[in-house]
C-alpha cells in the first residue's frame, strides 16, 4: 500500500516540478529585451511643427490600463505572485469598458496642450484587449501622439498556482500627446532591474523623451516618467533616478527647456507620505522620498499638496479608509515658471491614479 502512495506523491511532485520549470523557461525565452534607445514612428501627428506660445499646459495621468477603477482590487498587491485569493486578476469587461471611456472622456474635456499618460494598454488580456492608446487618440484627433512600450509579454504566467486564469498577455506602454509635432521622439531604456526570476514578469521601464522647436531656436524637451515600483530597498529607483538627472541636466545645459512628469513610483522630497492618511494606517504601504539633493535648488518639483494621486488597490477604495499618497508630480529646469498646478479630483474613479495639470511659462 505504501508503495503506490509514494508513487502517486512523487508522480505530484514530478508534475508540479515541470510545471514550475516550463513556466520559467517560457518566461525566460519570451522575456522582452528592448534597445538602449529606439526613435519612435507617430501614431498620429499634428500639424504645428513650432512651439509659438511662452504659456504651456501639460497633463500627466497614470490610467492604471483601465483596470483599476474606484470598484478594483488588485490581486498582485494583496495576495503576492502565487494566487489571487479574494482579489481581482483583471476586472470584468463592464469595468473595464466604463474606466476606459471615462479616462477618454475626462482627456478630452481637460484643456492641456500635452497628455502624458502611463500604462497604456494596446492588446492586453488584463484589459479585454480594448485599444486604449486608439481610443484616446480618436478623442484627441489633432494631437501627436507617440507610444513606448514598456510591458511586452506573451503571457504574464501569474498567479502562479491558478494557471487556468493567467494575467495573460500584455502590450502597455506609456503614451504622450501634443498639439505640436516633435523634431525627435526617443524610447530610452532605463537601467537596472529585478533578479531573475522576477524581471521576467516585471515591467521593462522606459522614459518616452521629445523635443519640440520654440520660436527662440531653442528646444522644449519633454520625459514621460514611470519609474519602478515594487523595489523595496530603492536600488532601481536610484538608478532610473540617475539616469534621467543627467539627462535633463545635459539637455539643461545646452539652453534648452525641461519638463520631467508622470508617475515617479515615490514622493517628492520632503513630502511626507501619509498627509492624506488621518488615522494614521499606511496599509503596509511606505514610499519613499526622492532625495532633497538629487537636483540644485532651483530645478523646481512641481505638484498639488492638496489633493493625492494614488491609492492603495488592496481594496476597492473607499473615502478615509483606503490609503492614499502622492506619486505623480512634474520637474522643471530652471528656465520654466510654474504658474498654476491643480491636481484633478476624480475620487479614483477611473484609476487608482489621479491626473494632475500644469500650467508653465517658458521664460524666453
């Protein structure tokens, strides 16, 4: 008796052990690996090719792929990589479709000269394969639009245990949009990365930098931010960090102009992380702070104290309860005034993100 019970464990254990191994080599050999640098073709192009204006707006907005409205958890936030528990893999498509309709809806009706938009889906499982990059660019039909890729996958093998509903396939990137056509549009990859086996399921992060002629011969130069998320000790952040500093401060030093914004994945320098959370429970979330002196004092990190632009999605949300920060601000050169910024107050309802709207003064 004992011997066909022996058998039967290892026959498990034989077959669990497979399982594992063919989901790691079939991560590994589809694992995305991006150029250093790749110039971007337009989706769509508009047709000012000058910047005529000293006066500028700019939006930036994590959409959260259309999947995590004010109505969404997130299984890979609450319960790990392993299995999803009570938690939502992807939301049901109705969702799905009323999150995607109204970030279209709310970018069409916000006055902005420039959209920057991260985890934009084109052809992901997560989001019913709804092409938001599409949708958006239907809503804004005179705008350029270009799009980095940053999350390219097959299959998204987790959670792990639940094979029969995988995260599945993704193709999401992040996305700008401007009333004025770039002379350059340039995917940079950013460096470092997770250990492997986890970078095989993590995003390839990415800046999306564009450079716009001003009528002074100078250049606006633009960066779509998302930096890393899920880094404990900081150390992709530092180096993604360090990359784009000397970027931007390059591009600082020829005379041009510098707008860095979008989703940095921590809060700016000196901001404290729970301002927005009275009863003082974090959720065992604690991000960190972008260093005082990452940059000399007169580069200017530009957001709304009033207003958080990003939540916890181990639940649903829910007003005072959910644990709320703030992760998406602007940096600016020295050269450009800030003269009006307004976080965009939606209470999460199409993302666990909220937009924030800048208005500058390129000082010609």
């Amino acid at each position: 008796m004992r011997k066909p019970l022996i058998r039967i464990v290892l026959t498990i254990v034989t077959v669990f052990l497979c399982y594992i191994a063919a989901v790691l080599i079939y991560g590994t050999v589809n694992d995305y690996q991006p150029e250093a640098v790749i110039a971007l073709r337009a989706e769509q192009t508009a047709d000012s090719t000058m910047i005529q204006d000293s006066v500028l707006t700019f939006t930036i907005w994590n959409i959260g792929y259309g999947g995590l409205g004010a109505e969404a958890d997130f299984f890979f936030d609450d319960e790990g990589m392993l299995r999803s528990g009570n938690s939502m893999i992807y939301p049901p498509r109705e969702l799905t479709e009323k999150y995607t309709a109204g970030i279209a809806q709310s970018v069409q009706t916000t006055r902005s000269d420039f959209f920057m938009l991260q985890e934009v889906d084109v052809n992901s499982k997560r989001s019913h394969f709804i092409n938001q990059l599409g949708q958006i660019k239907n809503n804004l039909p005179k705008y350029s639009a270009f799009f980095a890729p940053n999350y390219n996958l097959p299959s998204v093998t987790i959670p792990l245990f639940e094979p029969w509903h995988f995260y599945g396939k993704v193709y999401s990137g992040v996305a700008t949009f401007g009333k004025y056509q770039p002379v350059e549009a340039t995917r940079y990859q950013l460096p470092g990365s997770f250990a492997w086996p986890t970078r095989i399921l993590q995003l390839d992060r990415c800046i999306l930098l564009q450079k716009y002629k001003l009528k002074n011969g100078k250049q606006l130069v633009l960066l779509n931010v998302h930096n890393s998320a899920h880094d404990k000790d900081g150390s992709l952040k530092r180096q993604e960090r360090d990359f784009i500093k000397d970027l931007i401060v390059k591009e600082y030093e020829k005379g041009n102009y510098v707008i860095a914004g979008g989703d940095w994945n921590e809060c700016p320098p000196n901001f404290p992380f729970n301002t927005f959370q009275p009863t003082g429970d974090t959720q065992g979330y604690e991000p960190r702070n972008v260093p005082t002196d990452f940059l000399p004092a007169d580069w200017v990190w530009v957001y709304d104290p009033t207003v958080p632009t990003n939540r916890s999605v181990r639940d649903p949300y829910q007003k005072d309860v959910t644990f709320t920060t703030l992760l998406d601000y602007f940096l600016i050169s020295p050269n450009v005034q800030v003269t009006a910024v307004k976080a965009l107050n939606q209470q999460f309802q199409y993302s666990d993100h909220q937009a924030v709207w800048m208005e500058v003064r390129v000082l010609f």
